[in-house]
C-alpha cells in the first residue's frame, strides 16, 4: 500500500513538473528540479563525511526532488540524466558504506 502512494505522489509530481510527452511543461520546471535533485548530492555527501546533518524538510525534499528527476527522466525526458542519477545514487551508497565502516 506504502508504495503505491509515493508511486501515486512521484507520478502525480513528475506529471505536473514534466508534463506528457505531447504536451511537456516549460523547460524552467524540470530544470529547476534537477538543479534541487543534483545539488542535493554534494550536501548529501558533506552529510555523510562530517558531522554537520542537514534538517530533515531539506533531505525529505532533495530525497523527493532526486526521485522525481529519476523516475521521470527515464520516462519523458533524458535517459542520460536518469543514468547520470543512478550514478550519483551508486556514489552516495558507497559513501554512506564506507562511512560506517
């Protein structure tokens, strides 16, 4: 049931910001989502090296931002973002593991 919902809100979301592909929205909406999404990862990584820890609203809308610009890039728009994403996904991983250990 959980996953249906946030299917239903990154749909709805990705929707709204890309448009279809016979009727995209401006430009100015994605690419202010994948600004929000990819500077997300540098923070995301100064999160995980030192002890700074940004508030919670800020990872929840990078966290959301970032999954919209995946998801929808690979539906609608670029495939070479959403792997570019699936990169920066793999990067923090092994930041966050290598962190732990």
């Amino acid at each position: 049931m959980g996953e249906a919902v946030l299917e239903a809100i990154v749909s709805g979301l990705g929707l709204a910001i890309y448009g279809t592909p016979e009727r995209p929205h401006p430009a100015v909406l994605r690419n202010l989502c994948r600004i929000i999404a990819f500077a997300g990862v540098p923070i995301a990584l100064v999160a995980l090296t030192t002890p700074f820890h940004p508030p919670f609203a800020l990872a929840l809308g990078w966290g959301l931002a970032f999954t919209i610009v995946f998801c929808a890039e690979w539906e609608l728009g670029s495939r070479k973002l959403a792997w570019a994403g699936a990169g920066s996904i793999v990067l923090l991983l092994s930041v966050a593991i290598g962190a732990m250990v």
